[in-house]
C-alpha cells in the first residue's frame, strides 16, 4: 500500500471541495503543489476523475523525485521528517475534501448510514488491534445485531482472491440452512453458527435483502417485551 493510499483509505473525495482548496483543473485531474520543508521539497498531489490520489515529492536542490521518500525501511532521520511532513499535506488535504468512510466496501458504507436512519446507531470499533471491525449494538441491552469486518474471500471460498467485507446477522435459526444454500450467503465467521450467518459485502447480494435480514437481527437484540410486540404487529 502507498503512502497516499493509506492516508485516502475509507475516504471519498468530495470533488467542489478541491478547486477551493487550492487544487487546479489540468485536463481532467486536479493538481495541488506545495513547498515544504523550508523549500527544500515540493509535494505535487494528483487526483483523478474517479479519485484515485497520487503523489510525487520533488527534491529541489537536486530538480529530481524524492525516491528514498518510498523506500520502506527508511523512516527514521531526515527521511522520516521528510515523510512526516509529506503526511501532513496528505492529512491535510483529506481533512478539506473528503468524506471519511467508516468502511472500505461502498456496499458496507451504505448499510452503515441505513442503520443509524433506521434505528440512530452507529458502530463502534471495540478492538484496537482490528480497528476495522465495527459492531452494531442496540443500546437498550447493548446486545449486538451486527458486526462489519474485512476479510480475505478465500475464508469463505477457498479458490476465489482478494479482500472484502461481510456482515455477520443473528437470524431465526429455521431460516439459516435455506439461506446457505442462496449465493452470497455463509456459516457465520466466528460466530455461533446456529444462530448467526454471515453475507458477503461485494454487491452479490440486494441492497434490499439485507435490510430485511438487518432489522430482523436487530429484533433479537430487544428487549422482550418489545421483540413481542414487534413480532406481533408484524414489523
């Protein structure tokens, strides 16, 4: 991972924020430059439609790239000032013109916001060794009804590649065994599989169809005088 892929990830550029910010339009890629470092090194930061961030530091004394700023095992001493400080512009342009996305999958991030529209929660991420997992609690009983986490898909598939997300949801276990058997479905991540279920977050699935899944979840992480009534008037 870059420099500048690890300061942009889980955001969403906000494209009317980099003109204001001091970004020109060459083409069709915004361009910020700046000096840093008393002079010594000029930042360029390129932008793409799509929102892909690059970056190329220039060293001016000698009018050439910065190359050891991308070496990874440099990052003490002059090099490392000189990578902090490049961090710093980053960090900066992200705080100006990004969205900050709590997830790294679009389809988690949307979830996320129907939840906390639904029922005014948002996650938290309890673990500081996997900042990434985020639960869904029902502050009533503070009882979980989701947990979002990343994933490399051959947990699930064995042959298939790359990283993703799911969703682990508490279901009515008489459900469970018929969902297995749909696309996009599994045996709950480490979670109790009689009563759990985990669904990919890479758009295999409906929108729709986890919303659906994700309120009934949420049902079982009432309290049961309210469970009862929700149960009985059908919502």
């Amino acid at each position: 991972m870059t420099i500048e892929e690890n300061i942009f990830k889980q955001s969403q550029i906000n494209f009317k924020k980099l003109l204001p910010f001091g970004f020109s339009l060459q083409g069709s890629d915004y361009i910020y430059e700046e000096k840093f470092m008393n002079g010594d090194f000029i930042a360029r930061i390129t932008i793409s439609p799509s929102g892909l961030v690059n970056g190329v530091v220039y060293d001016v004394a000698n009018d050439d790239i910065y190359l050891p700023l991308r070496v990874e095992n440099l990052s003490t001493g002059y090099v490392g000032q000189v990578k902090d400080a490049y961090e710093k512009i980053l960090r900066k342009i992200k705080q100006a013109c990004c969205l900050v996305n709590l997830f790294t999958q679009p389809q988690s991030n949307r979830l996320a916001d129907f939840i906390r529209q639904k029922f005014g929660d948002s996650p938290d991420f309890p673990w500081e060794k996997y900042d990434q997992f985020g639960v869904f609690r029902n502050p009533d009983t503070n009882k979980w009804y989701g947990l979002i986490m990343p994933i490399d898909k051959k947990r699930l598939t064995p042959t298939a590649s790359g990283q993703t997300e799911i969703i682990n949801l508490k279901i009515d276990d008489k459900k469970i065994p018929l969902l297995l058997t749909q696309k996009g479905f599994y045996p709950a991540y480490h979670m109790n599989k009689k009563y759990w279920i985990t669904l990919i977050l890479d758009e295999t699935l409906n929108d729709e169809i986890i919303f659906q899944l994700i309120t009934e979840s949420h049902t079982f992480s009432e309290k049961k005088s309210t469970r009862k009534k929700h149960l009985s008037s059908g919502k």
